[in-house]
C-alpha cells in the first residue's frame, strides 16, 4: 500500500522553525530572548514582551534559503509586525556535507584535501589550522621558511577574503558598482594564488610539515605589483561608500550587538572585534610569524554593520603592512620538515631510487602514524576564531575531527541584531556577519 503524505510534511524543519508566541513554550522563548545572554527569566520575559504583537497584527515569514541576500542556503525564519522584526530565528543544515566525518575517514597526508573546503573564501586558514594540529601531535617543528610562506599565504587569503565582503556587501545595500570592484582586486589575488599554488581556489598548498613546494623565484615582483595597485582602489571604495551619505544611513546604528552580548554569544573576528574588544589570535595568542609583525588590531566603537564594514576595509590596509614585512623579512631555507616519516621524497629521487619510491608509496597509501592524544589548535580566519580538535589513536587517520566555523557561531548573533529594527535592514545585518555556509553546516 502506498502512503500518501501531506504536502510539506517531509520538508519541515519541526523543533527548528519558528512558531507564533501562543504555540511556543516559556522555555523556548526564554531561549530566544535571553537565556544565552544570562538574562534573569523575568528579564527575558520582560525583553520578550518590549517587541511582542498581537497574533493578528504579526505574520512570520521565510527569508532564504534561495534568496540571494542569505550568503548561501541560509533559512531566516521572520516574525514581523508591519515592517518590523520582532523575532529572528536561523535554520542551517541545508548544505550539510559530513566533512568532520570524512575527515575521520582520510589520512593526514589527505586531511587537508577535505578542509580546505569548507570555508571557499578563505581555503589556506582551513589547511592551516588542519595541519598545525597534525604538527602538535607529531611534536614536529617546521622550518623558518614553511612558516613566513605560510604566513604571507594567510594574509593575501584575508585581503581576497575581505575583498569579496566588500564586492557582496555593496551588491547587498545597492552599490552595484562595487561588486565589479572588489571582484576585480580579488581575481589579481586568485590569480597569484593560481601561480604559487596551482589552483585559484582549495589549493591542498599547506601540508603537514610545511608546504607542498617552494614559492616562484619571482613572487616577490608579483606581490608587491598588487600591493603597489590595491592602495588607490581602497582610497575609490571610501569615496563610493564610507563617506556616501546613502551608505552611513543604512549602516550606522543598524544591527547593533553589545560586548556582553558578542562574547556571551561566542562570536569572534569582526563581528566581536566592532564591539570594541581588541580579541584577535594573531596579537591575543600568537601563531606562525606575527610575533615578529608589526600590525594594529582593528576595533570599533558602536558594534553597528557600519563598524563590521570598516573594520574589514582597515584590515586590508593591515594585512597589506604585514605582507610588506614578510617580503623584506622572507628567511631561505628549506620549504618543508626533513623528516622522513612526515615528507615524501624529492620527486626527482623516485626515478633514481627504489627505496624512495618505495616510501613515496607508502606514504600516500598508508599514510603517516601520529601518537595518541588530542590537540585543540585555533588561528584567527577572516570570520574570527577557526578551531580544529584532533584526537588521534595512534593510526594513520584521525579518530576524531571537529571544526569550530566561525560563521556557525557568529550566526547566533543575527537574532539580537534584528530584534526591533526593519525588515530592510536584514540584508545589511546578514552581509555584515559575512557567513561562509560552508563551515557552518560542514
């Protein structure tokens, strides 16, 4: 006998969804107004109650996940009243690929292949923080020279990152015009990319050990080509928007988030940093090189999408300081760990010698043997704090892998920016957190 369902049944997200306030229990609407914020229950009733509506005069709506403004498959669930939002509820899961699962099922030699991937806009943070967690269980220090290569990798990452914020951000509040922009500078970083790496995006360049091959001899004229462009477009992107009246009007004062509430939320980079907390991990808690880098931490003033926007544009002009340093303090030496149990043979060597291909085979297929234990390790992305959890049992794969995106934290921020303003200033609130859906759903 075959079942016939009802239209929409299996397509419902139940427990996930918004429901209207008279069919939600206390405990759920505690939840959504203020119990992660540490809020008394009378004060989250309190704040519940200071944006209630009648049901008559509300509707709840969807926002995404095919809209175009959502960043990727993102679900907003909306409680208006007229053009109000009253209440906001996220719904992720719908980009879901089982990447820490997979990860469990690769080899540190492959593990990097399948992070990479899950923040597309930034892929060398995503190998990075994979393989500096591979590195501190293997106790393996790598040379002077994987680490400023991988460093300077990270900061031109950050400037395409930021650049395409820029681009999507202006396309989001109707500055078309810069979307051509910021696509622009970004393709001249994609292309770079391309050179040293051989892929414009998800390279596979960071390795456990240090980097898959050294960089060109002329890198350093190609760096500094774009470094020598990019000041006077970011001088045209504040002429078009930063000082744009149009532009200060729909940012300034709209989705503003406390301190308080930015770090009870857990959320990190920009979106922490516009708060006024000066919380970065290169300065907070130094990794790679920028112990030896000159840079300032950029921090806002209000925690308005203003602020989030500023912040990015500054951080370019940062991490272009920082490239700079890298070029004139680049170390020679080698690119990657002489160590036999972690680095493959010279390509060269495996023509000449069998045990060399030997190893280069069972290296690829059996993959290296890490000890037992577990490491927590975190560098700062684009988004904020980007975590890996490693537990190893003493194979060739990892017995467990779990990924801190930090887009999946900075959405719980979205509700508390929404609440009481319109529903125009959604869009702006969403491309202000700059979510990668990538890493929230993994």
């Amino acid at each position: 006998m075959t079942e016939i369902r009802r239209a929409g049944a299996d397509t419902a997200e139940r427990s996930q969804e918004l429901h209207d306030p008279a069919d939600t229990n206390p405990t759920e609407l505690l939840l959504e107004s203020g119990a992660v914020l540490r809020l008394s229950e009378a004060d989250a009733a309190a704040l519940s109650q200071s944006t209630a509506g009648t049901e008559d005069e509300t509707m709840i709506i969807n926002m995404g996940p095919q809209h175009p403004s959502t960043h990727g498959v993102l679900r907003l669930m909306l409680e208006l009243q007229g053009e109000t939002v009253l209440r906001t509820k996220p719904i992720i899961g719908y980009l879901h690929t089982g990447m820490e699962k997979t990860g469990e099922q690769l080899t540190y030699m492959q593990g990097q292949t399948n992070t990479t991937r899950m923040d597309y806009a930034s892929p060398f943070f995503n190998e990075l923080v994979f393989c500096l967690a591979a590195e501190a269980l293997l106790e393996v220090e790598i040379p002077a020279r994987a680490t400023w290569i991988r460093t300077l990798l990270c900061e031109l990452n950050r400037m395409a990152s930021h650049l395409l914020f820029m681009a999507t951000n202006g396309m989001d509040l109707g500055a078309v015009g810069m979307m051509i922009y910021g696509w622009r500078e970004r393709d001249d970083l994609l292309e770079l990319f391309q050179k040293f790496t051989g892929l414009r995006m998800n390279h596979n360049f960071i390795r456990v050990g240090g980097v898959a091959a050294d960089l060109p001899s002329d890198w350093r004229d190609d760096v500094l080509r774009i470094l020598d462009t990019l000041p006077d477009r970011l001088v045209e992107y504040d002429t078009l928007m930063t000082g744009q009246p149009i532009w200060r009007d729909r940012l300034q004062g709209v989705g503003v988030i406390t301190p308080d509430e930015a770090i009870a939320l857990s959320a990190t980079g920009p979106v922490l940093r516009s708060t006024g907390v000066a919380w970065d991990l290169r300065r907070s808690m130094p990794y790679l090189a920028y112990e030896d880098l000159d840079f300032d931490v950029i921090v806002g003033s209000y925690g308005d999408s203003f602020d989030r926007y500023a912040i990015r544009l500054n951080e370019i002009r940062e991490s272009m300081k920082i490239v700079r340093q890298i070029v004139d303090q680049m170390p020679k030496g080698d690119y990657r760990v002489q160590d036999k149990k972690v680095t493959p043979p010279p390509r060269a060597r495996i023509d000449e010698s069998m045990e060399a291909l030997i190893h280069h085979f069972k290296l690829f297929t059996e993959g290296m043997k890490v000890p037992e234990g577990e490491v927590y390790v975190a560098v700062e992305s684009p988004r904020g704090e980007l975590g890996c959890y490693l537990v190893s049992d003493g194979s060739a794969k990892p017995y467990r892998m779990r990924i801190r995106g930090p887009s999946f934290f900075n959405l719980q921020t979205l509700p508390h920016m929404m609440r009481g303003g319109l529903v125009a200033d959604a869009v702006a609130n969403i491309s202000s957190v700059d979510p990668i859906m990538g890493e929230v759903d993994r």
